[in-house]
C-alpha cells in the first residue's frame, strides 16, 4: 500500500521539475512512510512519484518500476492478488522481472495484453502507467473504487494523487468549493467521479482514464451486472460455495512478508472474515476493536469473546470523549470529505492503534452491500410488500422504532414521489428516498442562494444520469437499490471515510476479501430472496456461518457502525466543533444560514440526542462543522497549513533502468 503521484505534460513544450513536485508526495507521506521515488523522463514531460508502505518484497519492491524494455512505468497504490502465479507464466513467455512485488507483473501484463489486462487484476488497486513508446498515460482505478485516484487538467498538463492535498500542492493547482457537488453530498446522492472542489476528479471505479498529446478518454474495464446463476439448487450449496470464495480470497490477502491483523467489530462481516484468518494463517491473528464503555453501542464485549472463540488476539481501543474530540479535526484532514458523525474519528482512533501492531487489516467492508446487509434493504422489502397489498404491519412499525437512528434508513412507511423517482431512474433506489427525507430537514437550514443553486430534483436527475441511463429497467425495487448504492455510496462515501483515509492515515493498508472479484461475481449472481427478507439481511452469510460463529453474532440484525449519541453531544461541546460553528464561519463559508445553525445549537442542548429531533440535529451540526473545517483547512488556509510541510525534507531517490536502484538526489 502507498501513495501515488505525478504529472504529464500534455501540450507545449515545458519541463518539469522534479524538487517543484515533490511536495505532492511529500504530503502522502502517512501513507508511505519507508521511501520516497520518483522517475522522471528524458524528456521531462512527465514523472511518476511513489511513497511506499512495504508489504511485499521489502528489500526489492521500490517504485516508480519499469518493464525490462524501459519503456512502460508504472506507480501503484495498492495490491495485485495471484502475482506469484502470474510471475511464474510471464517469466515462461521470456519476460525478465527483477523482483518479486506483486506490482512488478503489471508492466509485462501490458506488453501481452494492452488494457485488456486491467480487468485481469485481481485486488486493490489505482495506478499510473506511462506507455513511453505512444506518449500514453493510463491511470487506473480498481472495481469498486476501493482505493482513491484524483486528478485534475492544468493549462498544459493532467496532475494526479492518491489524495486531494497532493494535487493541492502542485503549484498551479488551487482550491474552490464545487457547490453544486457539495449539495449533491448533502442529499447523500454522491457520484464517486466528483469532489467537492471545482476541477478535481477521481477515475470512476472499474474505469481506466487515457490521456496523449491529443486527447483524453475514459473507458470501462468493467461493468457492474447481475448475472442470475443457475447452478445451485438450495441457499445451502450456495453457502458452501461462499465459505469456499470467501477462504479463497482471505487466502490470498494473507500473502504477504509482514503479519496481517483484522478488524473485529463482534458483528458478522468481521467475524466471518475472523474466522477464516485464524484457520488459513501461518501465526497467531490479532484482531482490534473499539470500546465505547456503558453504551449500548459497544461491542467490545460480544468482538473479545468471539476473539476468544477463535483463538485469536483480541486488542481493544477505549475511545473517550476528549479522544474523539482532539482527533476531529485531523480525521477530517485526511478523510476529505463531509461527515455527518464522528464514525470516522472513531475508525481513525481504530486504525490508530493497529499501526502499531501491524501494517495490514482485513475489513469488512462490501459485504452489506453485496449481501444486502443493510436495514434500507428490509425497509424497503416491507414498502414492496405494503405496495403489494400485503399486510406487514407490525414488521414496519418494529423496524421504523427500531431503526429511527440507523444511518441511511428514513423511517417512512411508503415512497416519495414515486412517479418521479421511477421516471428518472427507471425504478425506485432507496437513495432516492432518503435524498428526498434529507433534503424536507436539510434545506431549512441552508442559506436560499445554496438551495436555489440546485433542487433535489436536479440532483436526483444528476445521480440517475450517472447511476443508471439504461442500468436498471429491469431489476426489482431492492436489486435497483443494491445496484445504485454499490454504484455511489460505497465508492463516493464508505470506501473513503471508514476505509481507506483513516487506515492510510495511520500507515495502515486495508484489505478488502467480501470485494474480491470472484466473490464479488458470485454475489451479484444471486437472487435477491436468498439474501434480504422483511426481518434481516445478508441472509446466505447467516445461513453459512450459523454453525460456525455463536448464535450472538450470527442471529442479530445488522448494527451499523456509529458513534454514541452522548458522544456526539460531547464532540458538539469541543472546541473542535464548537469554533467552526459560530455565526462569522456561518456566514464566511455560505452554505449555511447564520440564524438558522444558531438556532439548531440552542435547540440540540435540550433536545436529547437518542430522539429522532435530536439525532437530525446532531448529524446537522456535525455536517456543518465538518463543511467549514474543510473550506479551512482545504479551501483558505491550505498552502499556509502547518501538515503541508511535516514531511518536506523526506530523503527522494531516483529511479532509472540501468539498475532499478535507487540513487540519492
């Protein structure tokens, strides 16, 4: 795992110069903390930059690499599964690989296959490659977008990184609030090919982006599709069949020269993935969970006795009230994104501690969205039913009670504008209806300039132009909803916010099994009955570890991974939040309205934060402070950010082809 970045001039004859770059990979330096490279052309017309986190080959495994013919170079962030197989065939075909990081095989994968060996990849990935002999630069993303890639165009050139303020360091990049997209944010309708700043783009998941002198083309290696599979004749079969992929996968993410660690929350997902760990590791597994002492949110209880269960070490992170608080602001710095609740300082907190035991974690991350383990899925199963003419009645009324604080429900009993949502999507995604629940509270709030700069039918217009032109005419109600969300919240928000920022924030590389390839296909490939019904979720996950996992985690509906309420109560009191709330940060950022967000303050100290009021409000004013602290750490005060310059006298080396060693600058 590392961070990569660069620059390719794409017209005109400028050079660039190396120590004017190396600022865009100093300020990754979190996630790269063991060697800075770069390679830069003969031409100097274009450099790939690479900080590395060693994981695999760590004597050889430097980059910016290059195949034997020097004339592909590639800088990668992430890990390519099955190298050592792969590496085994290339080196038959006559190829001459040097090392054996799992990056290496890429460049030799591209001289037999051009970019149909993108979707050959198995694993985490976003990388950049430069073809030298067709003055190409191929910047690619993996599947599901799990790790990031952003790029922007200056006058003469497209800069690239793994994160925002690498390409904010460049120095003809500059920083602008995108309202629009931000509004789109609001109204939890993401589109993970955009941000919040004017001009910044990340490739799209499954995409890979060609840029030459003459144009620039983005272009599908895969595309996300439902492909009924016919060859189980019971859920049975099919779990023995997911127990199989899924050991596979955690297989192969345990290759690697350091010891692996895993999240365990006491939920299924992280158990599961647990459990497999324990059975296929060469050493004993550690696993980390957080402690939020006497809530009935914690489940460091339920995660040290499934640990135990197991074998495996279990290492608990107590998160207290003034940690949260102290590290607000930091996780936002490095999430980059709006946050409605302090889950991501709480994951920050986590990752915090894992980095120092391990360099790698496996997560859980994909699974409710594959298996359809999310409350919204059995919401609106019951609105299906209820539309049907069935009686669900004491179902809904339990899960709306039940769910009031579940992030991503609404706890509505029927759709909003039903013929509006179908017409523009062809069917009715959940996100539509919760876009539509945020945007009756939110836009209360906002100032009238914000509001009338997009309406929440614009955005569902947006969202559905991206989401789905022709995606969903065909599916039912909760198969369009696993489609869209699998399309935009999980790459635009969850990959982002509770995976890869705060891991990579703390030297830490995330790997994801429930999104491995073949799971993946196995997943989508079946039908809707066999993993949601009107009581719960991921059913096909229950059914196949119900024998292996205690009925405690195993049984229970899906929790979601959120903070306590008399935490965020607390957060809301710091200074953290308190100081980019008031009236002049109100009024100086404009998206807010002034009196409103005062009001909102004066109402949540009264208003207990375990009521549906009190929660919105919380969420409001968490949104609000996380807005404004980003248009000031981003947007007003970045270049005169203290975190720009931590890392600015790193030691660089440069990278050629006649040794592939590095040489001190």
């Amino acid at each position: 795992m590392c961070g990569i970045a660069g620059e390719f001039v794409t017209h005109g004859g400028r050079q660039l110069a190396a120590r004017e770059l190396f600022g865009m990979i100093d300020v990754l330096a979190h996630r790269g903390p063991e060697g800075a490279g770069y390679w830069l052309d003969d031409e100097r017309s274009v450099m790939l930059m690479h900080a590395r986190l060693s994981l695999v080959d760590l004597a050889r495994g430097r980059q910016p690499l290059a195949d034997e013919t020097g004339q592909l170079w590639l800088s990668l962030n992430g890990e390519l599964y099955g190298h050592r197989q792969a590496r085994a065939l290339l080196k038959q075909k006559g190829h001459n690989l040097r090392s054996d990081c799992d990056a290496e095989i890429l460049p030799h994968l591209f001289q037999d296959h051009g970019v149909e060996c993108f979707e050959k990849l198995r694993g985490e990935f976003a990388f950049a490659l430069v073809d030298q002999s067709r003055r190409e630069l191929f910047l690619v993303r993996d599947r599901f977008g799990i790790k990031p890639l952003f790029y922007t165009f200056t006058e003469d050139s497209v800069v690239f990184g793994s994160e925002i303020k690498s390409l904010l360091n460049h120095p003809s990049v500059r920083a602008e609030l995108d309202r629009r997209h931000l509004r789109q944010s609001l109204l939890t309708l993401g589109l993970p090919d955009q941000t919040w700043l004017q001009g910044i783009r990340q490739v799209k998941p499954g995409h890979f982006l060609r840029i030459n002198r003459q144009t620039s083309e983005e272009l599908p290696y895969w595309t996300l599709q439902f492909k009924r599979l016919n060859e189980f004749r019971s859920t049975g079969e099919a779990a023995d069949r997911f127990r199989s992929l899924l050991d596979e996968a955690v297989r192969l993410r345990l290759d690697a020269d350091v010891e692996i660690g895993s999240y365990l929350s006491g939920g299924l997902d992280s158990s599961t993935i647990a459990e497999s760990m324990v059975r296929q590791a060469p050493y004993p597994i550690k696993t980390f969970s957080i402690r939020f002492s006497d809530d009935a949110q914690d489940e460091g209880g339920i995660a040290a006795q499934t640990a135990a269960n197991l074998g495996a070490q279990n290492i608990q992170v107590p998160i207290s009230d003034a940690a949260l608080a102290d590290s607000f602001i930091p996780s936002i710095w490095h999430a980059e994104q709006v946050v409605a609740n302090s889950h991501v300082t709480a994951k920050y907190l986590l990752s915090a501690e894992a980095g120092r035991h391990v360099k790698a974690v496996m997560t859980g991350e994909g699974s409710d969205e594959l298996f359809a383990g999310y409350g919204l899925f059995t919401h609106q199963s019951l609105i299906e039913a209820r539309r049907a003419g069935q009686n669900c009645g004491v179902e809904m009324r339990s899960l709306l009670r039940s769910s009031a604080m579940t992030p991503g429900f609404v706890p509505l009993n029927d759709y909003r504008s039903y013929d509006l949502v179908t017409g523009l999507y062809g069917q009715y995604p959940y996100q539509a209806l919760r876009a539509l629940a945020t945007n009756t509270v939110l836009r209360r709030f906002l100032t009238r300039e914000f509001v009338a700069e997009m309406s929440v039918r614009q955005a569902l217009s947006e969202h559905a132009r991206w989401i789905a032109p022709n995606g969903m005419q065909d599916l039912e109600a909760t198969r369009a909803s696993q489609y869209a969300w699998i399309r935009s919240e999980l790459p635009a928000y969850l990959l982002t916010s509770l995976g890869d920022r705060p891991e990579m924030a703390n030297s830490v590389e995330g790997r994801v099994p429930f999104l491995d390839s073949k799971l993946a296909d196995f997943a989508l490939g079946l039908p809707m009955s066999w993993l949601v019904s009107q009581k719960n979720g991921k059913l096909l996950i229950r059914n196949a570890m119900n024998d292996i996992l205690p009925k405690a985690v195993t049984r229970p509906a899906k929790k979601i991974f959120w903070s306590p309420a008399r935490k965020e109560s607390a957060l809301l009191q710091s200074a953290a939040c308190a100081d980019y709330l008031t009236r002049a940060v109100t009024k100086d950022v404009g998206v807010f309205d002034p009196g409103r967000l005062s009001a909102a303050r004066a109402m949540v100290r009264i208003i207990p934060a375990s009521t549906k009021l009190g929660g919105a409000l919380h969420s409001l004013l968490i949104t609000a402070a996380a807005i404004h602290i980003l248009s000031d750490l981003f947007v007003t005060g970045f270049r005169s950010n203290a975190r720009c310059k931590d890392n600015s006298k790193r030691r660089w080396t440069r990278r050629d082809l006649s040794s592939q060693q590095a040489e001190r600058v």
